[in-house]
C-alpha cells in the first residue's frame, strides 16, 4: 500500500440529529462513530474539509487509516458513509478499528487493464463488458489490496473471465469463492457487436483481402 492517510478527529459529546445537523451546519463538522474490538464505540467528528479530501483518493477505501483522537493513534478502516441526497457532501461515517491479527472483510476496487489492446477487441473487433466493479475480501490489515488487477490482453471474443481467474495476492481471500464453486461469479467478458454473432466476427478478421488474387 503506497498510500498513507492520517486524520485528526475529535471526540463528539452531543448526539442526536439536531446536535448532528448543528455540527454540521456552524462548525463545518462531519459526525461519526469509531467502533470495533475491545473498546468501547467513541463518538467522533471531522473536519468536512479534511474529510472531502481524503474522500477524492479511491485508496482511502482500501487503506488502514490513522486516526488521531485526543492524542491517541487509532488503526481503522472506513466501513460506511452516508451522503447526502442531492449535494452529495458527506454526512456521516463510519470507521472500524483493526487488530494486525485478526482478519478483516473490505470491498476492494477492480482495476481492469490492457483493454485497448485485449485480443478479443484488436483482433476479434468484440466488446468488453463489465459485470463486477469491486470484489469482497478477507485478509489480515497488512495484506490488504489497494485494488485488484484483472488483466484483459489475453481475452479472446467470446471468453468471459470469472473470479477464480482473478490474480488473487498472497493472503488475500475472495469471499466468494469461500462459499463454493457455485458462487464464481462472472467478472468481465469479450461479446461481439449487437447484431454481430461471435462467429461472423472470426470470420471476417480471416477472409484475404481483395485485389491479392
């Protein structure tokens, strides 16, 4: 993980939604609550402005975070945020403390490369589809993954990828796949065209060109 994100939070005595909406509105504060393990929940807040930038890194999804609390270190990550409805700023969050012994489940993102140059789509003139965004896994703080790569140059047109291709790191496992051969789910595949079968694209990256006889 390349990345590192460090916050600095306050503890919040005042709950309820008007206490909230206060916050809010005259500090230009984001509610929250840290929880998890052997301690007891605290109620935090943020700085909106600190918050909002952090938000902009799709790492910070996926990254063990330090929060700075009254003069303590917390490790956690970010498990919920609400935003709101129609300005879409931040209205609450959620962050869980870690444990380095003990594993976590997180969503981590799919980055897929090499889809210019998929052979599927230069060779056999197909399109790539996306069925999956983000993948659920369980690892130890250490080992978790910023993203996930699913590298699409060696898809053909016709091919779909599912998650028992995916390139997994060492210590990380896809939830998924712990429930069964029954849950492999369809991540990505190469289609023809609509209106274009599979077979008429292969077809016609064979046939010679005119003006050779």
């Amino acid at each position: 993980m390349s990345s590192q994100f460090e916050l600095n939070l306050e503890n919040r005595s005042l709950q309820g939604k008007g206490a909230s909406r206060r916050l809010r509105r005259l500090e230009k504060k984001v509610p929250g609550i840290l929880y998890g393990g052997d301690q007891a929940p605290l109620m935090i807040s943020i700085l909106s402005k600190d918050l909002e930038k952090s938000l902009q890194h799709e790492a910070f999804f996926t990254h063990i975070l330090t929060l700075n609390i009254d003069g303590q270190a917390h490790q956690a990550v970010i498990k919920a945020l609400q935003r709101h409805p129609a300005k879409n700023f931040p209205l609450h969050v959620d962050f869980q403390r870690v444990d380095a012994h003990h594993k976590i489940h997180m969503h981590v993102p799919l980055h897929y490369i090499n889809q210019t140059t998929c052979i599927g789509v230069k060779q056999g003139g197909g399109i790539i589809s996306h069925n999956l965004s983000e993948v659920e896994v369980t690892c130890l703080p250490s080992n978790l993954p910023e993203y996930i790569e699913v590298d699409m140059l060696n898809v053909s047109l016709g091919q779909t990828l599912h998650l028992s291709d995916l390139k997994i790191p060492a210590g990380v496992e896809l939830l998924a796949l712990a429930q069964g051969a029954d849950h492999d789910l369809p991540v990505c595949n190469v289609h023809a065209p609509r209106g274009a079968s599979s077979e008429d694209e292969s077809t016609s990256t064979t046939e010679p060109e005119s003006g050779n006889e």
